[in-house]
C-alpha cells in the first residue's frame, strides 16, 4: 500500500463534476486522474453542492474542544452515579479520558474546568 497525499477540495470538485457531465466513464476519469473508482464514487455520492461535503471525514483533527458548559455538564452527570464515563462519551462524543480528567479537576467551581 502506498502513501499519497490526499487531492484537494478544489480537484475533487472538478472530478466531481466532470464525472456528472456523463462526457467520460468512470475509467476514464479514474486513468486520466489516477484515482481509485471507489473514491470517484464515495465523492460523488457524499457531494451535495458544498465543497464541504467532499472534505476527508477521516483527515478531520480528533482534537475537539467543549465549551466549560458542556465539560460541567457532563462531570455533573457523571457524578450522579446515574451513567458511566463509557455511557457519557458515546452520548456527547468526547473521549473517557477527557472525562475522568475533567472529573479529577472539578473542584466545585466551573472555572476548575478551564483548560
């Protein structure tokens, strides 16, 4: 397997678009561009008029960050005992240790969740 750098928004546009003229089949597209058809057909189908939409979902940073409402929230919830940190993250989408780090840092006080 190869490592190669990812075609630009812009690019994936153009393929995007000159593949839905129906001008060119799809090998044609793929050997002109030298690209998979999987991907000429994963744009094509994630493509809904934004350029946006033909961003890499798994090129997206992981580092999110959560507003202290959010962070209070879900130490609050946590130690109510009702819910897991497991439970917590799949409901707000931030990893277990973010939790159990922002539980250890919680004093009381909504500024102790500050990073």
């Amino acid at each position: 397997m190869y490592n190669r750098q990812p075609y630009d928004l812009d690019t994936r546009l153009k393929i995007v678009l000159l593949y839905r003229t129906k001008k060119y089949t799809i090998k044609d597209i793929c050997g002109i561009y030298g690209i998979s058809m999987a991907s000429l057909m994963r744009w094509n189908r994630n493509y809904n008029g934004t350029e946006s939409s033909l961003m890499d979902k798994t090129r997206i940073s992981k580092f999110r960050t959560y507003s202290l409402n959010t962070r209070l929230e879900v130490v609050l919830l946590y130690r109510t005992g009702k819910y897991t940190l497991k439970e917590l993250s799949i409901r707000y989408g931030c990893c277990v240790g973010s939790i159990s780090r922002w539980n250890k840092k919680y004093d009381g006080t909504k500024n102790s969740l500050l990073e």
